[in-house]
C-alpha cells in the first residue's frame, strides 16, 4: 500500500507566517480566516485551535515583522555607543527597521490600528532607549526625544499625502490661485519616481532627511545639557 505524504502539522507558527505571505500577496484587506484556512489546505476550525479570533492573527501578524526586524538588526540590545556615534548608531538600528516594513507594506497601518503589542515590539523600543542612554542622552531628552520621532522610530511614517489628505485641483492655473505658495514648492521640487509611495517624491530620501533633522536636533540638545 503506498504511502502517503505526510502533511506539515498545523501550528501557530505556521499560520502565521502563512498569514504573513497572505497579506504580502494579496493585501490585508483580503486576509480572512477562509482564505487563510484554504491556503493552509484545513478547515477554518482548526485555525482557531492555535490562535482564537481575527485580532490575534493580526496581533501575531506585528509580532512576526518585529521577530523579521530583531533579524535584520541581530537583536533589540543596545550596541556599544558614545557621545560621538549614538546618533549613527540610532539611524541604523531605525533604517534596518523601514527595511523590513518595506518588504511588508501593510504593516504600518496595522501597527497604527493595533499598536504594537507584545514582547518584542517593547524590546525594540527598549533597545532604541538603551542607544540614546548610552550616547549619554539625559532620560528626561529621551522621553522628549521619543515623542518627537513618533512611528519613525519603527521605520514608517504618515506621509503628507496619504489617503486623507485633499488632492489639489487638476487645473494649474486655479491651484496657483488657490495656494500660491504651494503650487511654486510643487514646481520646483516635484519629480517623477515610479518606485515611490508617494507616487511624486522619493519618500526614502524624505523619510531620512526628516530623521536626521530629529537625531541633529537631539544631539545639539544633549550638547547643551552637557554643558
């Protein structure tokens, strides 16, 4: 009698990472437990088994893009630092994360809706306070500071022109009435980039320039309180 091939027993794990591949794939919009449960080849029951509802799917959805993150820097522990490379050593700990959120573009509105709960996700932003603290940063300059980087502590941020924002009126004429100074900003600067988020600005080089504004603004503040 031929054997059968014996299939991969369900886990939590498996689900989730099957999840994960889902929303790449197809979008979190389009992750539901029959979606999921067909692509797992079982019944939607069994999912439940190992993790009890949709929220705890999408919970363990953000603890998977912090484990992929814990990878990409080697671990949440603070690097040795000093007064002279925190602030490098910072801006890399923080674009290793955008680069594991860009290979998961869902995932910054997910952790906006659902915070970022568990373990890891405290051991990144623990690991992100021990860098600070130990370029010498005071605990009271980190707290503002934490404040003032917000999600681009994570890697992402909320753009100017997300899915809120007013689109500017087609005809140029009627917008340079409308917002002149805007409408001057816009001609001189847009270009095309079809790799963009944003569809009309290089949103890697704007998200670095803004993190360097904060990470140059906390250094002169640590100077000042050294003094």
């Amino acid at each position: 009698m031929p054997r059968t091939a014996e299939r991969t027993p369900l886990s939590r794990e498996r689900v989730l990472q099957t999840a994960l591949q889902l929303a790449d794939r197809d979008g979190l919009d389009r992750l539901t437990m029959r979606a999921l449960a067909d692509e797992l080849g079982v019944e939607a029951m069994s999912i439940y088994y190992h993790l009890p509802n949709k929220p705890a799917i999408l919970d363990g959805l953000i603890e998977q893009v912090f484990a992929e993150m814990a990878a990409e820097t080697g671990g949440f522990a603070p690097p040795a630092t000093n007064a002279s490379n925190w602030s490098a050593v910072l801006r890399s700990r923080i674009l290793d994360a955008r680069r594991v959120l860009l290979r998961h573009p869902w995932a910054p509105a997910l952790m906006n809706v659902r915070g970022t709960p568990g373990t890891l996700a405290i051991g990144y932003a623990d690991g992100i306070v021990g860098i600070m603290r130990g370029g010498g940063l005071s605990h009271d300059l980190i707290h503002h500071g934490l404040h003032a980087i917000g999600s681009r502590m994570y890697g992402y941020v909320q753009e100017l022109n997300d899915d809120n924002a007013a689109e500017p009126p087609a005809d140029p004429v009627q917008f340079a009435a409308l917002a002149p100074h805007l409408a001057a900003m816009l001609a001189d600067v847009v270009h095309d980039d079809p790799d963009s988020t944003l569809g009309w600005c290089d949103d890697q080089t704007e998200f670095e320039f803004g993190l360097d504004l904060l990470l140059d603004g906390l250094e002169r503040r640590r100077l000042a309180e050294a003094h």
